[in-house]
C-alpha cells in the first residue's frame, strides 16, 4: 500500500499542473472573497452584510467554488494517466489488486 501511494505522488509531482490548478483556485477564492468584502454596503447590492452570518456563510461559500480546479485536475489526471501510459508505475508498484 506505501508503495502504491508513493507511486502516486511521485506521477502528481512531476508535473507542474497541480501547482497551476492550486493557483488559480487560490486566486478564485481571493477574488470572490475581495469581491464580498469591497462590494459589501453598496447601494443595489442584493447580498446579506458581512456583519450577518448570512452574510459571513455567503463569504466563505464563495471558497467552495475552487473545488471546480480540484474536479478538473483529477479529470486530466485521470484521462492522461491511460494517454500518456503513466499508470503502469501504479500497476507494477501493486501488482496483486482486489475486487
């Protein structure tokens, strides 16, 4: 099983898609973040106060939004394991797999 799992970082660290993912899912969050905060008590502005804790669940939501980058890397990731034939470390690291 450690075998298994090395395997499986040694495939996620070489490459530098993760890192760009991570990026942009942080840079996601602080927008919509920053965002709430500048747009708070302006005049039009359908959202609850960030005073509120409608208006604080509302802010820290917006988080749950760079969950997408994760859903998109392990689509890739998956996908261009059979593509590129990367998945053979996985099998050979445990060769012997249950049902």
């Amino acid at each position: 099983m450690i075998r298994l799992i090395r395997a499986e970082f040694g495939k996620l660290y070489s490459t530098k898609l993760w890192l760009w993912l991570l990026l942009g899912a942080l840079g996601l969050t602080a927008l919509g973040v920053s965002l709430t905060i500048g747009l708070d008590g302006q005049q039009g502005n359908p959202n609850p106060p960030v005073a509120t804790a409608a208006g604080q669940k509302n802010m820290f939501s917006s988080a749950a939004a760079a969950g997408i980058f994760g859903l998109i890397l392990g689509i890739i990731g998956v996908t261009g394991e059979f593509r590129h034939q990367t998945v053979t470390p996985t099998f050979l690291a445990t060769p012997h797999r249950g049902r």
